[in-house]
C-alpha cells in the first residue's frame, strides 16, 4: 500500500494557493472594510440627523405656536423616536439674549451675561454711563420669588401680579422665618391675602409667581406704585393691582396727556376721564378716594402711560416716598410730581448749584443740598411740571408744613445718588430739624458682599456677607452717608415714626452697580451675585433656586441720554434655556441635533454648526419686530436616554417683558451655534445691492429690512435692520414646563 502512495505536487501547491487566495481576499476584504466604515458609520449618522432634524422641527413648530398664542393650562404632545442615540436635558449649555435702545443713534452690546460668573461686559460707545441695575428673571419651575420682610412690619398683603397669560391653578406662597415654615397660602390671580407680622422678626415671603407686596407700619402710609406692565424704557405703564385694606385710602394718576381709567373693585367697574389743563407746564392728574368695608383687590388701567402714587391713610401727616423723574430713574431733570397737597423736598445730589423751575415758581437747590417747597403751589390748577437745569431728587410727603423733616412720618426707601435707583452704592441722608419720632436708617444687602461706611450724623462701618446682610442705625440730627467701599450695592430704609407704608420687590430686583465711565471698548461691570464658575451643574441649579445665582436676567444701562444724566439707554434680556440633545455617533464622536430656544442646530458633519430651524420672530411688514421666547424646563420625573419617548408640553405662564418703541435691535447666541444663527437670519443680505456693494455698511444698507449680521468679526449677534426708522418692538417670555416620558405601545 505504501508503495502506491503517490505525492501529487500539482494538487497541493493548488490547494496552497487556494488558501493564500482566500486569506488574500479576506485581508483585501479587511482592508477595504477598514477604509470603508467611516463611509458607513457618516451615511449612519447623516440617517440618523436627518431622521432627528425632522422630528425635533416638528417639536419646533408646535412650542412656538403654543408660546405665542396659547393660554395657560394649553398643552401639546409630540413623540420622538431616536435611531440609535440618547435624548437628554443640557440645561447650562442653551443661552440666548435681546436688547433694545431706547433713545436715537445709540447702540447696546452685552457679552458675558451667562458665564457663571460674578462679572459681565457692555458696550455702549455713544454717551457716558451712570450704572447698571440688574434683575433677576426668576425663570423655572423651582425658582420662587422671595420677598425679604424687616422686622418692625406690623402687617403685610399681596396679590398675584397679573400677566399676559397667568397659571390656572393657584399660586403657592409660603411665610418662613430662620428657614423655618410658618404659614401657607393658595392664591390665585384675584384673590389677596394679609399676615399679621407683629409677633414676627424678619421673615422671607416665598411665591412660585410674582406678587404685588405691600408692606404696612402702623396706620399705613403713602408709596410710588409700580405698574405691573412696566415699561423698560421710562417705567410708567397701564395697569396696576392694589391688594388694599379695608378703610379711606387715595388714588392718583398722572400722566401727560389725556386719560380714560377703569377701576375695576369687588367685580365692578367704572370708568373716569382725566383731561389736561389749558395751562402750559402742567400735566393731567386723576384722584380718587376709596373707602371700602373689607380688603379688597383694586385694578386699575389707563388709556395713556402713567404714574400712580397709592396713599393707604386718611391721616394728612403721614407718609413720604421717593418720586421719579420723567425718565424713570430717581434722578432727573424733569419731573410731573402728585398734585395732592403736601411738601416736596428738591435734593441736589451733584456739585454744582441746580435752579429749578415750575410755572409761577421756582428755587435754586446748592450742591450737596436740599430745599423743601409746599406743593402744588397755591392757586394753581393741575399738576404742574418741575424742570431743573441739573441733576435732582424729589421727595413727596403727605404733610403741608414748609419743612419737610417737622412731622412726617412714614418709610421709604432712600434712592441711590450714584445710580437713581434704589439700590447703589452711595447715599445721602438730610435732617436739620428737631426730630419729634424715631428715626433710622436699615442698610440690606443687594448682592452677595459689602464693605461700607456710614459718616456724619452716624459713625459707624461694617461687612456684609450673605448670611449678615442688614443692620439698622439709629439717626440723629444733621446729615450723614452712607458709601460702599467694596463690592456689591445696598438698599437702604428710611423710617420715621410708627406708621408707613411701601411696595416691597422680591429680592433680586434692581440690583444697581454703578459703571461711572465712558469708552468706546468693552467695560466690564459687577454680576451682583455668587459667582458659580466652574461649578458642577447640580450646585449651579440649587444656586438659581436660592437666588444666590440669577437664572436669567434683565439689564438696564443707565446713562446720559442728552438731557438726562440717569435716562434709561437700553435694556438687555439674557436667558439661560434648556437644551434638549439627541446625541449620536458618526465618523467621529460629539455629534448631535439639539432644540433651544425654538431653533433646531446641529453639529453634524465634522462639527460644522447648521441651523437647521431658526428662532421663530415676527418682523414686518414696516418697522415693526415681535418675537416670543419659549423657555422650557423639564419636571422632575422627566426621564431620558433611548427609547420611543412622548413629551407633554403645557404652557405655565406667559409674561411681556417689553411692548414699546426701540431704535436698535439686536439678538446674540450662546456658542457654539451663536454664529451660524447670526449668518442664516441674514439670509435675505444675498438679494441687496447695498450690501454687495458695501458690505459691512449698515448706514448705507436701504433696500433691505431684516436680520442683519454684526459687522464685527466672529459676531454671534444680529441686528434688526430698518433703515434708521424706529422699531415698534414686542418682546415675550413663555414658561413651559415639559414631562418626558416612555410612550406607551
């Protein structure tokens, strides 16, 4: 057998070949395999950002429609089915903001506003500016408005603060004292409640919603009331909410033109007319006197835009407030003062000698000084307009003596001779009379830490931290200032006497730092809040609840509008929104389809940013430009990741921000996507003569209306172009709270 074995060569060296073919094959099969998958995996993900682009334009589509034109309580539901990646909520890296200018040829630029920390940038090169006051915007489910309450208030009552489009259920407001709960309340939109707070020290008022607060001593007293549809650009406005007691109480408007007012009590409502004086220099006064059985909530609108001094006393000696001028700051040149009678302190808070003058009358006031004037001056009919060739504040009492500081009685908040608003960092106090009440001054906090000095009548210094934020000293006779020396600014507190009355604002309302500079560059400026850099994103959600962070911001540039030094420029809106994010993976990782702020971006190829659905506005026809917010926060039971996932979108509440005439508009992007949203809202520039001719050129750029690139390089911002006219500009918030959750099959 062995013998006929035989060795076939040709057979095996084909068997061998056979085998080297095969794994040459498979390698070549490998190779291009290899060279071929990032191919795969990008056809992958354009799959998957194209299948996600589409259903995240849909999303798009149905929250802009319920932000702009939904009532609370509406609700809309879409469902998104990723491919292979995971939805998830990215709420610190969504940010946009807005501002306006409200005197002609300037301009307003904010950058830095949501970086987490304790500074930000503006930049207005045209006039010199005074200050910047600060609001927190209280944006999200979890982030209450907290009123801070002293504790020699006897009684406080508040009321919803109405809005464009208000919650359905009730407002949930909560009495703490040293972080301890007291008393809890259900409000809603017309209802009012009062607390007794004699027994009380200084307690904290806690409201998923924004309150009107008014804080009593004693009999009560007299404030400046603000509406609750403030205009950013001279804070008068149409309609007011008085949660008022029972008892004799006064009303009066003022405005500058001809007024038709509804006042709306217990659920009825009369209408009344106020019409001008055939006098020169005079403005329209409207008064009314109330005398009601039980507490009640007033509600009160005007045709024209006014002012209201509220007086909650029949008591002709008590009470005193700040009063503003024409422009809406404390500081002025001029000013349309109530005409009940009383006394009006003129302070003049600059080092030159200021005249001012009325009709039939007039005074100079010296630096640094102040002259009481019993007003309105005898026979003279309506309400009569102060002009002053310089700087002044104007303070209404409700006595009729010819010194101002012999019997009054009341509280107010003192107004800041730096800024003109009523937060800052210097302060003067005036007394040469003999005092027949106590009187004290209570400095608090606005911010997170003061270094100040009191001289003068008083000596005496301290440091504020956030835990110790307020102290109360005893005044005696003669003057005396209050400064900070070191960071952040503070409020402070006149009263005299038992008795007075006041509106109290939450706690991070107009926190006003003053800039005192002019440049053409960028100046930076105090963030008067905790810096939260480089924190992680559990400590900076906790910081938005307590407020010890803003969530979102509201900024006034105070500056030299021409006649005015402390006019209101411009204002700036700065929201931090949350992201929703479907995260893939193509050819590389990070990439992703994202939805904010109702624009639909994307990264994908190659981190390239593409919008794929702009933020939703309504510009035009003619110079106009309304544009809706949607914010949108997600519940806590919220779930995300993979899977088929329903989302249930209801509209919490809808609130305007700004409704008036602007002369620049401008809208900036967090990065990454903040340029390629500049670029694509410019997308009609292709079509303009102009603009290939001189590109860059706004002054020259006429036949075109619309979103215009900023000039500047890298810009993410864009500027609302109507060749020169003015911009009859609208502006809205919306809150939506979302709950994700698995849909059901």
């Amino acid at each position: 057998m062995k013998t006929n074995l035989q060795r076939d060569e040709e057979a095996v060296s084909a068997a061998v070949a056979t085998v080297l073919l095969f794994g040459g094959v498979l390698s070549i099969i490998g190779l291009m395999m290899i060279s071929m998958m990032p191919v795969i995996e990008e056809m992958e993900g354009s799959v998957e950002r194209h299948d996600m682009s589409s259903q995240m334009t849909l999303l798009a589509h149905e929250t802009s429609a319920l932000s702009e034109r939904g009532m609370p309580g509406d609700s809309t539901q879409t469902t998104l089915v990723p491919v292979d990646g995971n939805l998830a909520w990215d709420p610190l890296r969504g940010g946009m903001w807005y501002s306006a200018t409200w005197q002609e040829d300037m301009s307003l630029r904010v950058r830095g506003a949501l970086d987490f920390d304790d500074t930000m940038e503006i930049r207005h090169p045209e006039s010199f500016i005074e200050a910047v006051c600060i609001t927190d915007l209280r944006q999200g489910p979890t982030r209450t408005y907290e009123y801070t309450l002293a504790a020699d208030l006897d009684e406080v009552a508040f009321s919803v603060s109405p809005g464009i489009a208000m919650p359905l259920g009730p407002v949930q407001v909560e009495l703490t004292e040293s972080e301890e709960s007291i008393s809890t309340t259900q409000l809603r939109v017309d209802d009012m409640a009062t607390l007794d707070l004699t027994q009380l020290g200084e307690v904290v008022l806690s409201s998923s919603h924004e309150l009107v607060v008014m804080a009593t001593s004693g009999q009560g007293g007299a404030t400046y009331l603000l509406p609750t549809d403030l205009e950013p650009s001279d804070k008068r406005g149409h309609a007011w909410v008085i949660p008022a007691q029972s008892g004799h109480s006064t009303i009066q408007i003022l405005s500058q033109v001809a007024n038709q007012i509804h006042l709306t009590v217990d659920e009825s409502t009369e209408i009344y007319y106020a019409l001008p004086s055939t006098e020169s220099r005079t403005g329209v006064a409207w008064t009314h006197t109330l005398n009601l059985t039980t507490e009640s909530v007033i509600h009160l609108s005007t045709s024209a835009p006014s002012r209201m001094l509220y007086v909650s006393t029949d008591n002709q000696s008590i009470g005193t407030t700040a009063w503003p001028a024409s422009t809406g700051s404390f500081i002025g040149h001029a000013f349309l003062p109530p005409s009940l009678g009383g006394t009006l302190r003129l302070t003049n808070p600059s080092d030159t000698i200021v005249t001012s003058t009325w009709r039939g009358g007039g005074i100079s006031v010296t630096p640094g000084g102040y002259e009481d004037v019993s007003w309105p001056p005898s026979e003279f009919a309506g309400a009569p307009t102060i002009d002053a060739d310089g700087d002044l504040m104007v303070t209404w009492s409700a006595d009729g003596l010819t010194n101002i500081s012999d019997e009054v009685i009341g509280g107010m908040y003192l107004a800041a001779t730096d800024t003109g608003g009523l937060s800052g960092a210097s302060f003067i106090y005036q007394n040469d009379a003999n005092l027949s009440a106590n009187e004290s001054l209570t400095l608090s906090l606005a911010g997170y830490t003061s270094t100040w000095n009191a001289s003068g009548s008083v000596n005496q210094s301290g440091v504020f931290l956030n835990q110790n934020n307020d102290i109360t000293l005893s005044m005696n006779q003669g003057n005396a200032s209050i400064v900070v020396e070191k960071d952040h600014p503070l409020r402070v507190f006149k009263q005299t006497g038992d008795d007075g009355l006041h509106q109290a604002g939450h706690d991070g309302m107009q926190r006003c730092t003053s800039v005192n500079t002019q440049a053409s560059g960028w100046i930076t400026t105090d963030l008067p809040w905790e810096r939260m850099g480089g924190r992680g994103e559990v400590d900076i959600q906790q910081a938005w609840i307590d407020g010890r962070h803003p969530s979102s911001v509201a900024i006034e540039v105070i500056g030299d509008d021409g006649t005015s030094s402390h006019a209101t420029i411009g204002t700036a809106w700065a929201f931090h929104l949350s992201r929703l994010s479907y995260q893939f993976q193509s050819s590389i990782q990070g990439m992703e389809v994202a939805f904010s702020g109702g624009a639909v971006v994307t990264n994908h190829p190659e981190f390239n940013p593409y919008v794929v659905v702009p933020p939703s506005d309504r510009g035009g026809p003619g110079p106009r430009f309304a544009a809706t917010v949607p914010s949108l926060h997600p519940t806590a039971d919220s779930v995300s990741g993979a899977g088929e996932l329903t989302f249930d979108i209801e509209l919490v509440s809808r609130m305007s921000l700004a409704s008036t005439p602007a002369y620049e508009v401008r809208r900036g992007w967090s990065n990454p996507y903040g340029t390629a949203i500049a670029d694509s809202a410019g997308v009609g520039l292709e079509s303009s003569e102009d603009w290939t001719i001189y590109p860059g050129r706004l002054d020259l750029l006429t036949d075109y209306v619309g979103w215009v690139p900023d000039p500047s390089y890298g810009t993410s911002e864009a500027v609302w172009h109507t060749n020169g006219e003015v911009i009859q500009f609208t502006l809205q918030l919306s809150s939506l709270d979302v709950t994700v959750r698995e849909a059901m099959t």
